[in-house]
C-alpha cells in the first residue's frame, strides 16, 4: 500500500501499490517535521545534603600604597582612597539533552534552596557557548567593594620613619568547582504541557566577601640605614610584585619581613580593618 498526505488525481491502485494515473504524489518525509522539543525554562540545582558551600580559595589584592624613608625619627602616613571593583560569576554545564530544543533555550533560571546563590534563591543566566555534548550557560556581575574618591573616607595608616609600610585594599575569594551537581530541568512544550527530567551538571561559582584594609610596617635601624639608603624600596618592590596577587596572605608577610631581616630592622604584624 501507497500511505500520503498530499495527492491528488490518483485513480487506481494495482495489487502491486502502483497507480496507472498520478498526477501529484509527494512522499511523507517531505512533509513530516517530527515531534516539536521542549524549551529548557529553569535549571532546579538540588542540594539537599548542603555541599555545595562555597570554598575559600584565597585573598585578592584589590589596591595597595607604600610609602617610606630612611631619614627620621618622624611620622609617615599611608592613604589608600580607591580600592578596585571584582567580578563575580556562575557558570554551569547542561548536557545536551534530546528533548530540549537548545537554540531556543537561550537563557534560562537557575534555582536552589542552597545558599551559594547569595541573599537570592534564583539567577537568570544565558548561553555562553555550545561545544560536543554540552551547552555553558553563565552570568557574571560586577561587585564595587569600595570606591572612595575623598581622603578622609578612606583609610590611613601611620608609622614611625626610618622604616617602612604597606597598605593593601584584599578581599576573599570563594569558589565552587563541582563536576556532577544533580539537578531537575523544567521545560516548557509546545502542546502547552509542562515536563520535567532529572539530570545532571558542572557548576563553577566564584564570590568574594567583604572588602578589607591591612597594613604591614616596620622600623629600619639607624646604622641599617646608613649602610643603605635604599632599604624602603624593597617594600616598593613587595607592593608591585603583590599589585594583583591571588594567594595566602602568608606568601605577602614573608616577602615584606624579609626587608627587615638580618638585622635591618623590626616587622610590625599587620591588622585587618573592614572598608
């Protein structure tokens, strides 16, 4: 038998499904645009154990000033007035999923009962790039942390000269690196019904918390001084190389003590004061 859906003038079919008359038969795969996909509405992340905490990875460096001298005794002050903006960002990987209509799913709600999203429980993020088996979705938002364009409203620190001292503006760095988060895709059809499947992706957030000053100084010895003029330029030299540091505040105190060792000087342990 001739199965169609779009002929006309067929008169008689013989026993072997052939006609002595057609005038216009068109097959079905000509026509047949097989069943519609789902639009991929919002990606439901489940923790229900609570590990998805984020993890503190570090300290970022946000701005920093130096300022010192080998002539005194005086009194030296460090003013950091402007601290940089950071840049915090989800991303997460959904395996391409035959059901979904992916070049319609350009964006999509992310929601979870955790607390990795923030004060919120739900994000809109879009499309980012598509590669193999996989579809990136992202968005990442400017945080200001602090900027101050007049002197008395940021932060100064004071010191005794000869010697030498650091300012730095830090924040702290917490990410989440997870290759195989369980989640529920919602989806949206085309006959008006709404489905859900379970499946799972890669999630990467990075979050940083509140903004910090820290001070590091110390005091040069006068017969120190004398030898070498030059002594506060190796804390110059510790604030550049630690300009855009990601790391363990540890990595910082080591080099900025060495600039006061073997007999130099005295290194002042440092204080942390919110901005």
């Amino acid at each position: 038998a001739v199965v169609s859906t779009q002929s006309t003038g067929v008169d008689h079919l013989d026993t072997y499904g052939f006609s002595n008359n057609i005038n216009s038969l068109r097959p079905v795969c000509e026509t047949y645009k097989g069943k519609e996909k789902c639009k991929l509405s919002t990606v439901e992340v489940l923790d229900p154990q609570g590990e998805l905490e984020p993890v503190y990875t570090g300290t970022e460096v946000i701005g920093s000033q130096s300022s010192g001298s080998c002539y005194g005794p005086a009194e030296h002050e460090i003013s950091l007035t402007q601290i940089n903006a950071v840049e915090e960002a989800i991303a997460l990987e959904v395996s391409k999923e035959d059901e979904v209509n992916w070049g319609a799913s350009l964006s999509v709600n992310v929601e979870v009962s955790a607390k990795f999203l923030g004060s919120g429980s739900s994000i809109s993020v879009g499309a980012t790039a598509s590669a193999g088996g996989a579809v990136t979705y992202g968005n990442s938002e400017t945080k200001e942390t602090k900027k101050i364009t007049e002197k008395e409203h940021g932060q100064v620190t004071q010191f005794a000269v000869p010697g030498a001292g650091i300012l730095f503006g830090i924040v702290d760095r917490y990410e989440i690196d997870k290759s195989s988060v369980p989640v529920k895709l919602h989806m949206s059809c085309p006959d008006g019904k709404n489905k859900t499947m379970d499946s799972t992706i890669a999630l990467k957030q990075t979050t940083f918390g509140a903004a910090h000053f820290w001070s590091l100084n110390g005091q040069f010895t006068k017969e120190a001084c004398k030898k070498d003029r030059d002594l506060p330029q190796c804390v110059e030299n510790v604030r550049k190389n630690f300009a855009n540091f990601i790391g363990q505040r540890t990595a910082i105190m080591e080099a900025f003590e060495k600039c006061f060792a073997n007999g130099k000087g005295e290194f002042k342990r440092s204080r942390l004061v919110r901005a």
